[in-house]
C-alpha cells in the first residue's frame, strides 16, 4: 500500500512537469519558444566576466495556416527582477523563414522571467507576453540545488566541456560542506561524470565552501572531456547517497522534472532514482508531504 500511494504520487507530480516548447500568441500570430541557452560574453569586453548572451530559440508565424507572408517583432526580454532587455543584433542569428536565434546581453545572474513579442504590422495584433517556467530545483529537505540552464560549451576535436550554472540553498540549521565532489552528470546511458575541481585561476568550476544554514550559493560547475556522443540528462548532487538530489535536465526530452532520492522511493522501485514532485524554495516540502499523505489516506479508505 505505501509504494502504491508513493508511485501514483509521483505520476501525479510528472503530469505536472513542465519543459519547452513554450507557447503563445495573440490570436493573429503563433510563437513558439524552443529552447534557450547560454554563451560568454564578448571575450575581451569590460563586461566580459559580469554578462552573458542568453540565447533563445524562436519561431514566428500567421495563426492563419494559408497565409505564407513572413511575420515580424520587436521582442525584448524581462528577468525576474522586472528588468527589460532588448534583441542585440550581433549576437541574433537566422535559421530560416520565420525562426530565429534571439541574443540578449543580461548580467550572469540574471532569471529570465518572460519574452514579450511586439508584432511590426497592425494586422498582426498586439503584444503578447511568454511567461518562462520556473528555475527548476528539487530539495533532499537539507539541502536545495537550482538549476539555471547550460553556462557555456566547449568543443575540441572528439571531447566537449560543457559549464552548468546551478545554486546550492543550505535548508538544515548546520553548516553545509561543498565542493566539486558533490556533483555529477548522467548521460542518456547511464554513464557518469565527475565534474572537475575548481581553478582558481580562470575561476572555472565549483569552489570549495562551507554553507551557513539559510545561505545560498550561485556557481558554475564543470564537466569535461565528454563524449560527444553523450547526451546530458540528470544532474546530481551527492550522486547514489541516500540524501540525493536528481534533476532532470534532458534538452532533448521536453520535460524537465526534479527527483530527491529516498530510502523509500529506493524500497519501491528497481531504477537507481525515482521521480518526485517539482519543488520551489518556499514551504516545497511540506506541500509535498501533504499530497502524498492524502494520496495515501484515500488509498487506504478505498482499502
């Protein structure tokens, strides 16, 4: 009975997961958000190391499939602090008839919050708003990890290095250990990879700290010399511990999910994690706990 309740909690929590593509429109013009990413910033520019290009994947066309005549915006981009940014031509690229590669100059630690898309053309209808989903994190109830997207990638020959951008909140009332050796990357095979200790001369990396509780950090961390033919789909913190934190970060399968590993999730299922409800900072866990406690209560009445 408590796996039973357990697993349909978890399928509920799936159903609910969100990913790209995101849409919108205004009833005249669809737009399709496809995926957003990272790159450094101008190698050599003053604000080299405090900005990045945040890259997003857009496709815009007619609501009206018979009509064939290319569709164009103003799009400018809000974080989550409410501030606006506009298109940066430079770093905006053309795939094809109506879909671009949008670049935005933003401070590293930016959260983009919404794109707004401005059709030029009247007939084209007003501005409309696409909300981005929230930071994904999942909580092991001591500890937080956030995710905020792929930082920069590198590639050489036959191997790659890719840079995540992740924060760690210390939710326990101890200090909390970090360094590098607290993350890993899983490939669509299962493979594992340690991500690389931190060098301070270039600052790439995760450094070493010690968390005061309710103290959070915000950092890079790095992993090279990737096959690539290896597919990033989970990153974790205290990787095959009972304390686990897994999300799911597949680029690939339009769904990203967070999963806390525990004793009990381990007791019911064969697969190494289990999938567990999406969690925000704020009272996450007691809203999670509450669910599944009434999943279990109606289980057991229908007993």
């Amino acid at each position: 009975m408590r796996c039973a309740a357990l697993a349909l909690a978890l399928m509920l929590a799936l159903a609910l997961a969100k990913g790209y593509p995101l849409y919108g429109s205004n009833g005249a013009v669809n737009c399709t958000v496809f995926g957003a990413f990272k790159n450094p910033f101008t190698p050599g520019d003053v604000n080299a190391g405090k900005s990045i290009i945040f890259n997003v994947d857009v496709g815009l066309t007619g609501a009206n499939a018979t009509d064939n005549s290319t569709v164009n915006a103003i799009y400018t981009l809000t974080d989550g602090n409410d501030k606006v940014y506009v298109v940066k031509q430079d770093y905006t690229r053309d795939l094809q008839p109506g879909r671009w590669v949008l670049g935005f100059v933003v401070p590293k630690e930016a959260v983009a919050k919404s794109l707004t898309v401005a059709p030029f053309d009247l007939k084209d209808g007003d501005q409309f708003i696409i909300p981005f989903d929230e930071t994904v994190n999942s909580s092991n109830g001591k500890a937080t990890l956030l995710y905020y997207g792929i930082a920069s990638t590198r590639s050489e020959f036959n191997r790659r290095a890719l840079e995540f951008d992740i924060g760690v909140y210390n939710n326990d009332t101890s200090r909390l250990s970090l360094s590098w050796r607290n993350f890993s990357l899983i490939d669509q095979w299962g493979w594992r990879y340690d991500s690389k200790a931190y060098n301070k001369y270039n600052g790439e990396g995760f450094p070493a700290v010690e968390l005061q509780p309710n103290q959070t950090i915000r950092s890079g961390v790095l992993f090279n010399y990737l096959s690539p033919l290896s597919r990033p789909v989970k990153l974790a913190y205290e990787y095959n511990d009972t304390s686990s934190i897994i999300i799911d970060i597949d680029p690939e399968g339009g769904l990203r999910s967070n999963s806390s590993a525990s004793q009990e999730s381990k007791e019911c299922f064969s697969q190494p994690q289990a999938e567990a409800p999406p969690t925000n900072l704020a009272g996450s866990i007691k809203a999670t706990k509450a669910r599944l406690a009434k999943v279990r209560e109606n289980l057991n009445t229908s007993a």
